[in-house]
C-alpha cells in the first residue's frame, strides 16, 4: 500500500473502538470495485457505531445516577440550612434559659419561704 492521503489512521484508539489500521481508501474504487473491503469497512463502522452508542448510554445512566445523588445532597443541605444554629442565636437562647432558670428559682425561693 502506497502513502496515501486517504488512509484511515489509527492514532485514536480505545479498549472498545477498533481502527482499521492502514486502509487506502482509493483502493476501495479502482478501475474494478472491491465489494469485499467495502463490505469489510461497512460492517467494521456499523460495529464500532453500535460500541459507541453503548459507551452514551453508559454515560448516560452514570449522570442520571450522578444526577439523583446530588438532588440528594442538595436536598440535605437546604435541610441543613434550614434547621442550623449559629454559636450567637445558640448562645442567645442559653441565655434565655439561664433568665427562665433563675425566675423559676426566684419563684420557687418565694413559694417555699410563704409556705413558712
């Protein structure tokens, strides 16, 4: 085979995506038609077509999976947002608290000393 122009090359190549390695594409139309290396090359482009059409729908079902898991953590964190307590609105509260607490003890001191 001559170097040729229209040679199909394999420098892309894949585990799943095979590449005709040195094919003249001028030899496919000489003066006779070679029905059997069109045949070959038809076939051997529906093959990887159908390969890649399986990788897009791998990747596919891989982002709808990867779709769904981050809705979820989405939905975590919005969820989280809505219940989180800062360390001021925390301590605002416990100071609140402390404030019921000692009324109750002042009331309770109060109640026992009317008692006697």
């Amino acid at each position: 085979m001559n170097n040729s122009p229209h040679r199909i090359s394999s420098e892309l190549t894949s585990e799943k995506i095979k590449i005709i390695k040195d094919i003249d594409l001028n030899s496919l139309f000489n003066l006779s038609y070679n029905f059997d290396l069109l045949k070959g090359l038809i076939e051997h482009l529906l093959t990887n077509q159908q390969k890649l059409q399986n990788q897009i729908d791998e990747m596919y079902k891989k982002d709808c999976e990867r779709d769904q898991h981050t809705n979820a953590l989405l939905d975590d964190m919005k969820l989280i947002k809505e219940t989180y307590v800062d360390k001021n609105t925390f301590n605002s509260i416990l100071d609140e608290i402390n404030e019921i607490k000692e009324k109750i003890n002042s009331h309770n001191e109060k109640f026992s000393e009317s008692k006697l």
